[in-house]
C-alpha cells in the first residue's frame, strides 16, 4: 500500500481513534473537511488513529466506517491505519535521537503532578525537565534494568536547532467569534509546551509524532480538527521542520457542546451517531442540518 500523495490538489482527512462511538461533533467535522476538499476538486482521506493498543478496538473501526457511509461521507484512497505504521514512526524517533533531540524520561504523572517546580503549558502542566540533565550512564543503566521510560524531546535544543518557525492559519468556515476570522502566518510557540513525550512504551508513538508523519505521508495539504487542537499546532510545526517535512495549511473549527455546556466528548455519553442511525433518522437530513449549522436539540456551538 503506497502513502504518499503528491498534493497536485487539496487534500484533506478526517482521523478519528477507534476508542468510543462517533458523536454529532466527529460527523459534523467530517462533513466539513469533505465538502473542503470536495469544493477544491481535491481528496478527502480517512486515517484511523489506532496506536492505542489498550483502548483502539475492532469494533469502533467497524463503527466509523458504518457511520460515515451513513452519512453520506466518501473517502479517497485507503484507509490509512496508524497500527501498520510503527516503523515509520521509529524512524523518525531514531532520526531524532541521532540528532541529540531526545531523552529517556523515568518520571510517571504523579511525579510530574507533585512537582512544585512544574510550570504550566497550554495543555496543562508542561515537564520541568526533571530527567533532562541525567548523564548518559545513568540513562544507559536504567534502561538496561527494565526501568518503564518515554522519550522526550529536549525544546530547548530542538527551537534552537529549528529556528523562527510559522505556520499557516486559515480562518474556519463557521466561528464564534468573526474576530477570530484571521487568516495568514502565525509565529509558532513551542518552547510553551515544554519537553513533550514522543513515544512511551504503550504508545510507540505520541499524538504529536504519528500526526505530523502521517499527513505529510498522505500528501494532506489542509489539515481541519477541532480549536482544541490549534495550540498543537506549535508543536507540529517544529517537528515538520526537524524532520524536513511539507507544513500544510491549518484550519480549526469551533466544538460542540451539550445541553450542559460541556463539550462533547466520548467518555462522557455524547449523541453518537450511531444512536441516531439506529433511531432512524434521515441521514441526509441529518447531514443537510449540520452543514446549515442545525443540530440536534440540546446541541450547539461550544464557548472559545
């Protein structure tokens, strides 16, 4: 099966993990980057997300595929599983280590939580570089004693090795807010983030690491997710320029929420889709109201 895609056109995809049911929020972002690319004359592409091994499961791919085809959303291509990529996502890593971008890091959560010394990033609270400053023995030891560890990358050094970076920002067909409507070149912010993890021993690989690859092997041209997304994006940028990698444009959607102003989500009982598939409601009805901007009652645009 051959990745890449030489992006002659718009390509864009919808990449959903296979760990719960597809709620309204997934169908209506989805719809969205079809109609994108669709306008364009370009591919929509389907990726599943499936690098989770404790939480992916068949059952939820299965449900995707049925959910999307209900519909009314087609895809280009096959569909691109994260799973079939790992050594993809090793050889980055190891490119990485070879560049002195990367450390074993022995801390759990709760170590980072307890901190005192953590600061907080835009995703919470970012590293404080605990492992960081461990001498190459000391790693070398623990390793070899089966000490569970994740590979960070050291931002300080990768900024510095990068440089200025930028990506590029496209104002999102529906917001809350017209002033948030900017489009054009935003100055990417990494070293915000802190030393983030890019793999750990149960995933091989971090949200981070298998997005950035993974659409740069798809040829997407225009990547369309969630705003919760956008701050990411900083990251994403630096590890398109370690790795010499294409930056596509980006563009990020307001969230839905529910009736108690929460945003949608699947662990919390979100309207899935296939609830209403089941129910029988009009899919094309259904998805004629979310391109409108309709939702199912209780359900609207969340607060930025």
């Amino acid at each position: 099966m051959t990745l890449s895609v030489t992006p002659l056109h718009m390509v864009t995809r919808f990449a959903p993990s296979p760990t719960g049911l597809l709620h309204v929020g997934h169908g209506w972002s989805a719809l969205m980057g079809h109609d994108m690319a669709r306008a364009a004359g370009g591919a929509f592409r389907l990726r599943i997300e499936d690098i989770d091994g404790t939480r992916s499961r068949p059952d939820h791919v299965a449900g995707i595929i049925a959910d999307l085809t209900w519909l009314g959303v087609a895809w280009d291509g096959d569909i691109i599983f994260q799973s079939q990529r790992l050594d993809a996502y090793e050889a980055a890593l190891e490119r990485l280590r070879a560049q002195g971008l990367l450390y074993p890091c022995f801390c759990t959560r709760a170590d980072i939580q307890a901190s005192m010394a953590a600061p907080h990033g835009p995703e919470g609270p970012a590293y404080p570089g605990t492992c960081r400053g461990l001498g190459d023995a000391e790693r070398a030891r623990r390793i070899a004693a089966g000490e569970a560890h994740a590979w960070r990358i050291d931002m300080g050094k990768a900024v510095a090795r990068a440089g200025t970076l930028e990506w590029e920002d496209h104002p999102s067909p529906v917001r809350t807010n017209p002033a948030a409507g900017r489009a054009g070149l935003v100055k990417a912010a990494p070293l915000a983030h802190g030393d983030v993890v890019l793999a750990r021993k149960d995933a091989p690989a971090s949200y981070h690491l298998s997005c950035t690859l993974d659409d740069a092997a798809m040829g997407v041209t225009h990547v369309l997710r969630g705003d919760d997304l956008r701050g990411a994006t900083d990251v994403h940028r630096l590890l398109q320029a370690l790795l010499d990698l294409p930056s596509p444009a980006y563009v990020h959607h307001p969230l839905l929420a529910g009736p108690d102003g929460r945003r949608l989500a699947k662990r919390s009982g979100s309207i899935a889709l296939a609830q209403l598939r089941a129910q029988g409601v009009d899919p094309a009805a259904l998805a004629a109201d979310l391109r409108a901007g309709r939702f199912p009652v209780g359900i609207g645009l969340a607060s930025a």
